[in-house]
C-alpha cells in the first residue's frame, strides 16, 4: 500500500545559498500577502470570489512586468504553492473550519516555504541534496528512506537554522493482525478507522434526528 510519510533534516546552505533561501521566502510571503489583498478587495468592492485559475494568470502577468522580473529568480512553483495556501485557506473559513486568512509576516519565529518536485528537480544526489533554483545543499542524513519524493517544506528558525522536510510515498506492507489487539483511532470525518485498515463511516446521528430533537 502506497503511503506518504515526512522525514525531517537539518541543512547547511552556503552564504550563497542561505541568500536566495531567504529570497525565495521573501517572495513567497509577497506573493500570499498581495493575492490576499486582490481576493480580499475583490470581495469587498464587488462580492466577486476571485478563483485560484485567476490568481495563477495574475502572477504569470505579474511576473512579466519589469517591477517585478525579481519574481523569476526563486522556484515557480513554490509561488504557486503560495497561491494553493492561499485558496485553501479560503475555503476552510467558507467551510466554518477555519478563521479568515491572515497577512504572512516576516516576524515569524519559523518562515518556510513549498516545492513541488517536478523532473527530478528534489533529490538525494552523492549524500546532498539538490533543490529548485537552489543547487546541492549539505544535509545531515539522520533517517534513510525509500520512495518517490513528492515536495519538499524548507524552513528557517528563529535561530537562523535550516530544515527541509520531505514528503515521501513510500510503499507500505501492511501485516495482518490475526485477532490480537488494534488501535482504533475515533474521527469526525469517518466514525472510526483502525490500524487492520478497516473504516467505519459516521452515522451522523445527531445531524439526522436533530429536526426530531427540535
């Protein structure tokens, strides 16, 4: 069974390197904030949803324009990624499971962004690791892993360290449990699912005889 786990490192960028890191994270809070803002006064001004499509053909034009041409030197597609965040934010407050999105700042004890792999462009190569726009970086190796990796978080601390974490989709043997004890975890979604793989939809109950309760 495929399963997708994150492995967490610690990495040692050059000064060059840590440079465009911080570059890159500096265009990607630029990016969410003044997308916000467009989807924000959109709404305001007019009642218009301004869509995920739209904003992505946005930040295309956008990144054309001569004031802006500093948008191409950090990964494309962790601008998009911002973009994603973006919308997926809005859609958990529309879905009452979240509050508005809020403006990005440069404040945070923890600043970090996302890259997508795409044609090889994340890889383990000779005990480094290779990212977008950023080149072979020196990573401390502490768990070993097997798989397809699929994106990639990196991350700076307050303490002015570097972190990746990798999401990995690795392939999983699930074993049988030949009647011992399970582990059952209880949810919203599903009504509980437990560790033989096994899931048991929610009945909703309340939501079904609420009309009745009333």
């Amino acid at each position: 069974m495929l399963q997708q786990k994150g492995y967490q490192y610690r990495i040692y960028p050059t000064k060059q390197q840590q440079q465009l890191i911080n570059q890159t994270l500096g265009c990607v809070r630029f990016v969410y904030n003044r997308f916000l803002n467009i989807r924000k006064e959109a709404w305001t001004n007019s009642k218009t949803s301004v869509t995920y499509k739209q904003t992505s053909k946005m930040l295309t034009e956008l990144k054309c324009e001569p004031d802006y041409v500093w948008l191409n030197v950090v990964d494309s597609t962790s601008l998009q990624q911002a973009l994603k965040d973006l919308d997926k934010g809005f859609k958990n407050f529309f879905a009452k499971k979240a509050g508005y999105p809020r403006y990005k700042s440069k404040h945070n004890h923890c600043l970090s962004y996302r890259s997508q792999c795409v044609n090889n462009n994340i890889a383990i190569t000779n005990g480094k690791l290779k990212l977008p726009k950023i080149g072979l970086v020196k990573i401390k190796l502490s768990r070993n892993f097997t798989g397809r990796i699929l994106n990639v978080t990196v991350s700076r601390k307050a303490t002015g360290k570097y972190f990746v974490s990798l999401c990995v989709e690795e392939e999983v043997e699930i074993f049988p449990n030949n009647g011992g004890e399970i582990g059952i975890d209880v949810g919203i979604k599903d009504f509980y699912s437990d560790s033989n793989g096994d899931v048991a939809a929610n009945p909703k109950t309340l939501k079904k005889y609420s009309k009745k309760l009333a």
